[in-house]
C-alpha cells in the first residue's frame, strides 16, 4: 500500500499494460524552455479548484508562486515535452479508438486519459486502450513520473492532477459534483502552460469545459470532438461554448491533429526561439501595429514574451513557420486578427479565486468600509480586467454577505471594465456551466444563482449590482471616488513604465484611504509613496495622502502611425521622463546646497519669489509692513550696487556682476560681489521663450586671495601721491560738491522712484491677489473637468449598459410575442391584483377579451367558460402557492381543462398567477363514449350465461360477470385487480395454462374448448373446457384477454338437450 492507501504492486513500480507492437524509443532531442516569470505567474493559483470556498472535498491545487518557477526553470528545460489531457465519459471508447489509431506513437508527447469511471468496479479500460496504440499503456499509481510517448490511464475511485512534473492521485470527492477532467486540465495548465493540450471526446454533462479555458489562457491548444463521430456530444458542445476551442474535429482528425502539432511544440517555446522572436522584431512590430489598427488598443507596452507566445500558438494550429507567413496571414484574413486579439486578452478567472483574499476583505476591509462609509452613498467598486464578469460577482456576493453580517444595507455599485467585447458580453449573460459547483459553495449557490438546465444563472439581485463596460485602463479617463479596486493578474501583463501610469490612475481614482487589491505576483513598488501596505501576503493596500508625480491626463485613442510600425521607444521614453527629471533635480539640489553661493530669485520688479541658501548675512526684513521687496532688505550698501547690476541684466540680457563691496556682517567687515543672473525658460526642443522674467541673484563673498593687501595698496598710494596745484585743488573741490549735488540729486530719484515702486508694488500685489484667485478658480474648474470626465465615463458605462439591457428586453419581448402568438393555447397572466397584464390571442376568443382589457381585473370580464368563484380560486393559488386543475365547460358546451398556476419570478417570488385552458373537449366526449361502451359491454357480460372473465395484458383480472362469480364462489371486488393464477386458491396455476395464455394465445389469438381439470379450495377435482380471445390494444397499449370457462358437465348436458 502507498501512502495514500492506494494498492500498489509488490515491488513499487507502476503497472504497465504491454503494447501490441514494439515500445518507440523517447526523442530526447527537445528545446529548452526559459519560462517568463512576469507573465507566466500571473494566475498560477487561480486555475486551482477553489475549493476552501467550496466547503466540497476536493483535491487542492498548489500553485508555485513566479519566483520559484523562475528558480526552477531549470528542471522544467529538462522535460520540455508536452502533455495531452483527454478529457472522456459516456460512448467515448469508440472516439478514442478512433483517434489512438490516427496518433503517431513517436510525437514526444506524454497523454493522460482521464475517464468518468464507477468507482465501485474495476476498470478494463488500459486493457482496452493497449489493443489501439503502440504506445505503452500506463495505469496512474501515487507520484508518477510522465514520460514522452507514454499513455497514462487513471484509475476508478480517484482524481488525477500533475504536480511537478508527476502524476498524483487524490480520492474521488465524496460530496458534491465529481469533475475529474476540470481538476486536471487546470492542473496540466497550471504546470505546462504552453505545452499542454486538451482534449474533450464524446460525454455527457459540463466536466472540461472550465479545464479548456484555463489550458487556453495559459498558451496552451484546445481541441474538441465534432457531432459527426461523438455519440454524446453534451460534453464537447460545453466545451466549444466557452469559446476557448481551437479546433473541432472527428476523433481520428484530433489525432492526425496532435501527430502534426506535436513535434513542433517541444521547440516552440524554447527560449532561444522566443529570443529570435521567430523572424525578427521588425515583423512583431508591424503585428502589433495591425492589432492597434484593427481593435484601437496598443499591445506595445504589453511584455513581448506574452505576445511572441500567443503569437507562436496561433502559428502552431495554421501550421506556419515563419513570423513573416504569419503576418502575411493577418493582412489576408481579418478574422485571424480577431482570433489573436483574442488570445493575448484571455485571462484564468474563476469565482471566489485565491479563497483567502475573499475571506479576508470579507472579515476586515468590507467592514471596516462600510464602517466608515456614508449613509445612502453606494459603495463604489471597480474591476478592470473582469474578462467573463466571476471577478465582479464575487466581490459583490461578498459584499452582500458582510452587510448582511452588519445588518447595514448600502447601494452597491460595482463597475467591471475590460477591453474585450466578447468576455463583456458573457459576463452581462450571468450564465455559467454547472462546473462552478467547484468554486462556489452550496450555500453561495442556492442564494446568489438560479438553476437554469445544466447552467446556473446570476441573481437579478447581484446582477443589478454590476455594471460592464469597454474600457482601455491605459487610456480612457478612469472612474472616481471608488472605494475599492481589484485589479488582480493585469500588471503582470504590461511593462514598467506602463505599469507605474495603470498605478497612478487608481490612486487618482480612489477616495482616500481607499483599498487596491492587486494579484499575488503583483506589487506597487513602481509607485511605492501612492500606497501603503494593509495586508502584504495577499496583496491588499491603501491608497496614501501623496501627491501623484506623474500627472494623470487621458490619452485620446491610439491611431495607426503613417509607417504602420508601433513607436514603442518613444512612449518608454515619455513615461519614464518624469522619473529621469525628478532625478536630476534632485541631484542639483544637494549639489546647489552645499557648493553653490546664497541668492534670492526675483522678479522684474525685485520682488522676491525665492530664496536659496542662507541669505541672512546679506537681506533682512525691513521695518514697518511686510514686504518682500529686494531693496528694502539687503543691507547697506548693498541696494546700489544690487540695482546698479539688475539694471544692466535687463539691458543687455546677460549675467552682470558688482564691484566688491564691503559690508559689516556682526562687526566683522566682508567683501561682496553681487552677481544677477537672467533665468531663461528653455523648452523641451530646446527653444527659447523669450526676454527673462526671473533673475537669479546671488552674493558672493571674496576670500581673502582675492581681496588686495594694505601693503599692496599702501604702495600704490604712494606711488601715486604727489602734490597738487591751486588750480587743481579747486577743480577737486569743484567736483566734489558737483558729487555731493549728484548724490542729493540721485537719492531724491531712488525716493521718489521707491514711492513709484510701492505704488506699483501695491498695484502688483492687487493683480497678484486676483491672479491667485483666478488660478484657484482655473483649478476648481480643472478639478470640476477631471469630475465632468469621470461622471462622464461612468454615464457612458450606464448608457451602455442600459442600452445593452433594452436590446435584451426587446429581444426578450420579441421572442415572448412570437412564443404567445405560437402556442394555440388560451394563456391569461394575471398580476397579484388579480388584473390582467397578457393575454394570447386565443384568449381573446374563448375568453372574450380585448386588448384593452390588459390593467382591468378578471372579475370585470365575463368570460364564455362556465366556472364558480373564479377569482377566489385564482386568488387561492396566489395564496397557497398551490396549483389548480379542474375542467370547464363554455356557453357552447365545450369542454376545456383550466390549470392555475402561480406566476414565479426568476427570485422565485409569487408575483401572480397564469391561468391556462386546453381545449379537451374531444378527449372528453370520447372518454364519455367509451365509458358508455363500456358499460355496454359490461351489461352483455352479465347477461351471458357463460362464466367469462376479463384480463389486462399482465393477466390480472379487469372484470367478471356473474355465472364466473357463482362458479367459483367469489365477488367482483374480491377477484378484481388480482393475478389470475391466484384465484380461488390457485386451481389455474398450471403449467398447460401458463403456456396457454402466455404462448399459445398471443400467437393463435383464439382457443377453443381446451380441455383443463382445476383442483378447487374443497380439494374437488373440476374438468373445465377453456375457451379465449386476444384482444389487441389501441394505442400502444399491451393485448387484453377474454376466457370463457364451462364445465364440462355443462357442455355435456347442453349437447344431450341439443340431440
């Protein structure tokens, strides 16, 4: 015995069925694979059952997370072979003969054939599948390795999945729906990705078709039977609606199929093909551009790697080699466009998928956001990327049960967003396969899903709750004021830059303090300050008080550029400039800081707006009001030369420099250079805007290097002195009271041009005011546009979904209206009121009505059918729910039989009643004329002196007339209904009667005077001549019997009074 109580054989090896022919040998001769972690991690967990929401015995699927698969890539080169999942049930060993026949037995592939099986009986069925191949036939033990070109059967009683790379077995669930193929085909997803393949052949029920959609979305190839050769075709037609098959076809083609694709799929994936990119960048450029033309979304900040490895799929299943042929095909064939738009969009997701993050915003962040929340304000969710809508019904079911919890009751609002139209439209359908029985509980089911058939369908109630849309989250305007975003396993499929843009546009989206939810291979580390960490292990945060560096402006959508190729560098470059600058300014700064000297930066009118460094040494506020005028607060001297060296920067646009002066800084004399600097303003292209309206000034003190030395001065002064004339002293003297006059002269100047100054300051300071004012209200109506934007989104995404609800009403009407103008029935719906809400047009006639007694209540009509109290009846069944049958009969003496039902909501609320009436007059008035036929011949049977008896087709007596009781001595009542062999004791329990009336009679349909003797109750010994008559029955219905039974005494004593 294993560890898992499994049998096993005695020396621990699996049992090998031998093969018809000669084992191939294995190729070895397959590529290696560099899986990319970033996209491939994306929902490894998610194709996993889900069964901790369940509450089912289910086996649980442990998905590695990306850092280990990229640590393991390694082992997984090593057995880069593909794996086959076939998925089978009823009438299938005829479909897998047929397509074990067709398979090559040297495709490299390893298959494992999973089978509805009982498990209370052994299985033949590796006996069986080892008649159809050369392939050796293995039947699945715990822990199994696969091999290539090896088939692998699972056994009875079990459930098998693939876990690293070896096939484990787990018990067969006890409760609940037993889905082996889904189980398995999400395993085989989960660990080959690319290289599994799925297959559905001939069965009854839903199992595979969740299996096929997790094989496709992780890259791998789909195919299911075709009608033509499956005997049950329920199975694959599940599948094929899902829309996540690649091919349908017979049983033998799937195998010529899988001999064609297989040995091309050990290479496809391999790295060194990805890193070639199949033919060059060039051409996957123009593909993305044909995508971006064609759907109006750019894939070129998408990962490349997800790309190539759709890319490579589609080329598998055209069997082309070449990315150039590919391309080709795209330009030929639109639809194939669609079909790889498709592909790159699909996304793994499940209903309640990685059960403990539900579990956890349902126990902590729902209530506390509902704590928090404000009355009559709906709770606001978005979900981009909802792909088929399982996403935004969970969270809204979770939503629904915590408030319920609370007993707090909030509008709900969930917006679900994607860019693919056909996953929007499966999701606004609600419907589902029956298979989410392994994601979501029994309890989930019965209160949030209606059973439709083999399909559950969404409640109106949550249905109400979600609305879907079209949006592309890298470039239509996002919504507002959200609450919570879950936006799981969509980063992982697009590049950094782009990355940190989707992250910045939730933060402007959230109210603060909102949640985000990201996947569990998904962080915010592109944009860390944004949010802050709730739960780190499943990935929850919050959004922060930061300020977004990265201004979020809406994109108008993408055009085909004129070369027709993808100008990706570019739009890395423009995300990333943001970052690059906030670098260097940083950088600047701390360099500025410490090196650069201190200086103010002014306006024209030497207002200052800036101070950099410590100016204290050469500014100081000046007495009196406020101001941040540059002259009122430098020190003496320096005013002067401050103006003195502006005037001249704004005369000749360039930097300007003081000569030193000297100034006082505590006691202590130093030398200053004022230097003004004109600030420019330099574009990005690097054009100049224009004269300056800022100057740098800056104060630079001289060291004691550059300053002249007493003695050099002194030496200078003396060599220069010398004695003056008369005429000379008195032109000194002359010059200086023409200075003195100067300076009078210049300093009333500065005074009256300071008063000028602070007129045109106080002036300035006026416009300022209102510019400020007028810049608040240019951001309140910026911030009413951002609103303007959103509300407008959002009435967008109502408008649609409005529009797509009344497309489905009058759809819905339409085929109502043709059903009703159909059904040559009398159908009356009725209303709680009892009023009359339809009517079909039969109705009108027997039940005399109009159409404008649709709103009047039945008891204002007079129908032609004769019934007592019909309104206390209708109203009965409302009441009671139980319905009505009785028959009725009109003026002209037809006879109808009138069912009451109550009218059901798909909320299974009794919102009325359906009267209906099925003209059974015929049936009555020849149930009437048999009865009376009947009683006819029942009134010649008794007449008739002869004992006769009446049989049905099991011999069981119907009637008897009166001679047959007295000659047995038994009443009507006691014989009727009995076995005929048991009457009176048993005396006709006979053989020769048994052949009689079981052989002889069904045959020959007469016998005559056949000669019996009947040992009776008294132990008397009775000869009686047996005579019979087969009489056919009508309709289907089995032969009755008529037996006549006359003693032979009788006969004889007849036959003497003849003669």
């Amino acid at each position: 015995m294993g560890t898992d109580g499994e049998e096993r054989p005695d020396d621990g090896t699996p049992e090998v069925v031998p093969a018809k022919g000669p084992v191939p040998a294995t190729e070895d001769g397959a590529e290696a694979e560099t899986q990319d972690s970033a996209e491939e991690s994306g929902d490894g967990d998610l194709v996993g059952p889900g069964n901790e929401d369940a509450g089912k015995e289910q086996p649980e699927l442990s998905g590695r997370p990306p850092e280990a698969e990229e640590d393991e890539g390694g082992s997984e080169e090593e057995r880069a072979f593909g794996v086959v999942g076939i998925g089978a049930s009823a009438g299938s060993l005829e479909s897998l003969e047929a397509l074990l026949r067709n398979l090559r037995p040297d495709t490299g592939l390893a298959f494992v054939l999973v089978q509805h099986l009982d498990p209370r009986q052994d299985s033949l069925l590796p006996e069986l599948a080892a008649r159809f191949t050369t392939m050796p036939v293995i039947t699945v033990t715990q822990s199994l390795p696969l091999e290539p070109d090896h088939l692998y059967v699972m056994p009875p009683g079990t459930t098998v999945l693939l876990v690293a790379g070896r096939l484990t077995l787990e018990p067969r669930p006890t409760r609940g729906q037993n889905m082996p193929i889904d189980l398995f085909f999400r395993s085989l997803a989960m660990e080959c990705r690319g290289r599994a393949i799925g297959v559905i052949l001939s069965g009854m029920g839903t199992d595979g078709a969740l299996g096929v959609k997790a094989i496709k979305a992780e890259g791998g190839l789909t195919f299911a039977e075709s009608d033509e050769t499956a005997k049950h075709s329920a199975m694959p037609r599940s599948a094929i609606a899902t829309g996540c098959i690649d091919g349908v076809f017979s049983a033998p083609e799937i195998g010529s199929e899988i001999s064609l694709v297989g040995p091309r799929l050990q290479g496809a994936y391999s790295h060194d093909e990805l890193e070639r990119g199949l033919g060059g960048d060039q051409d996957l450029r123009r593909i993305i551009a044909l995508l971006r033309g064609a759907k109006r979304v750019d894939f070129s900040l998408y990962r490349h790697t997800t790309i190539r490895r759709r890319i490579i799929r589609r080329m598998l299943l055209h069997k082309l080699h070449r990315l150039a042929d590919y391309l080709k095909l795209l330009k030929d064939e639109p639809a194939e466009i669609d079909a790889l738009y498709q592909d790159v969009l699909i996304r793994v997701t499940s209903f309640f998928r990685d059960p403990a993050v539900h579990e956890i915003l349902k126990e902590t962040v729902f209530p506390a956001l509902l704590r928090e929340h404000i009355p009559e304000q709906p709770v606001r969710i978005w979900v981009p990327g909802c792909a088929t809508g399982e996403e935004a019904y969970s969270l809204a079911m979770g939503l629904l049960e915590c408030m319920e919890q609370l007993k707090v009751y909030l509008p709900v609002q969930v917006f679900a967003t994607d860019v693919s139209e056909t996953a929007l439209e499966l999701a606004r359908a609600g419907v589902y396969v029956e298979n989410i029985a392994l994601d979501v509980s029994p309890e989930r089911l019965r209160r949030f899903f209606v059973r439709s058939g083999k399909s559950y369908v969404i409640s109106k109630v949550v249905r109400e709750m979600c609305i879907f849309a079209r949006q592309d989250l890298t470039s239509d305007p996002p919504f507002s004021r959200v609450d919570l975003i879950s936006c799981r396993n969509v980063l992982i499929y697009i590049e950094p830059p782009l990355q940190k843009r989707v992250l910045n546009v939730f933060h402007y989206a959230l109210k603060p303090n909102g949640i985000l939810v990201l996947g569990h291979s998904e962080t915010t580390s592109s944009a860390g300050e944004l949010f802050k960490v709730i739960d780190r292990k499943h990935k929850i945060f919050a959004k922060t008080s930061a300020l977004s560096r990265v201004a979020v402006d809406f994109l108008p959508t993408l055009q085909p550029a004129a070369s027709g190729l993808t100008t990706r560098p570019a739009l890395v470059r423009a995300l990333s400039e943001t970052t690059g600058q906030t670098t260097q300014r940083d950088a600047d700064r701390l360099v500025m800081a410490r090196y650069a000297p201190p200086g103010v930066v002014i306006s024209q009118d030497m207002h200052v707006v800036q101070f950099r460094g410590q100016t204290g040494d050469y500014l100081e506020p000046a007495p009196g009001e406020p101001s941040f005028n540059l002259m009122k607060m430098a020190r003496p001297p320096l005013p002067m030369e401050i103006r003195t060296a502006v005037h001249k920067a704004q005369k000749s646009g360039e930097a300007t420099r003081s000569n030193p002066v000297v100034l006082s800084v505590n006691g202590t004399p130093r030398t200053v250079v004022v230097e003004v600097l004109p600030l420019r303003t330099i574009t990005q292209e690097g054009r100049d805007l224009g004269a300056p309206v800022h100057y740098v000034v800056l104060f630079e003190a001289q060291r004691a290097s550059q300053m002249p030395t007493r003695e050099s001065r002194n030496q200078r002064r003396h060599s220069r002195e010398r004695p003056l004339t008369a005429e000379e002293r008195h032109e000194v003297a002359h010059l200086k009271q023409d200075l003195a006059a100067s300076r009078e002269h210049m300093q009333s100047i500065i005074e009256e041009r300071e008063a000028v100054n602070e007129e045109l300051q106080s002036a300035n300071e006026e416009i300022l005011s209102s510019n400020e004012e007028l810049q608040s209200i240019n951001e309140e109506l910026e911030t009413a546009k951002e609103e303007l934007q959103s509300t407008n989104e959002e009435l967008t995404t109502v408008n649609e979904e409005l529009r797509g609800r009344n497309l489905e009403l009058t759809q819905l009407n339409n085929d109502l209206n043709n059903s009703l103008s159909s059904v040559n029935l009398p159908i009356v719906m009725l209303s709680t009121d009892l009023k009359i809400r339809r009517f079909t047009p039969m109705a009108e006639r027997v039940l005399t009505l109009i159409p404008t007694d649709i709103g009047r209540p039945i008891s204002d009509i007079r129908p032609k059918i004769e019934v007592v109290d019909l309104e206390a009846r209708i109203a009965e069944v409302i009441d009671t729910m139980k319905s009505f049958e009785g028959d009725v009969r009109d003026r002209d003496g037809r006879w109808f039989s009138m069912r009451i039902r109550p009218y059901r909501t798909v909320e299974n609320k009794i919102e009325g009643a359906v009267l209906t009436l099925v003209d059974v007059d015929a049936s009555r008035r020849a149930l009437e004329e048999a009865q009376e036929i009947r009683a006819y011949a029942d009134g010649i049977l008794a007449l008739l002196p002869e004992p006769m008896c009446v049989l049905d087709g099991a011999l069981r007596v119907r009637n008897t007339n009166g001679a047959f009781q007295d000659l047995f001595q038994v009443t009507a009542d006691a014989v009727r209904g009995r076995f005929f062999y048991d009457l009176d004791g048993g005396p006709w329990r006979l053989h020769s009667t048994r052949v009689l009336l079981e052989e002889v009679l069904p045959r020959q349909v007469i016998l005559k005077d056949h000669l019996l003797e009947l040992e009776l109750a008294d132990g008397a010994r009775q000869p009686v001549l047996l005579s019979a008559r087969s009489i056919p029955g009508q309709g289907g219905k089995p032969a009755e019997f008529l037996l006549v039974a006359v003693r032979e005494t009788k006969r004889r004593e007849l036959q003497e009074q003849g003669e």
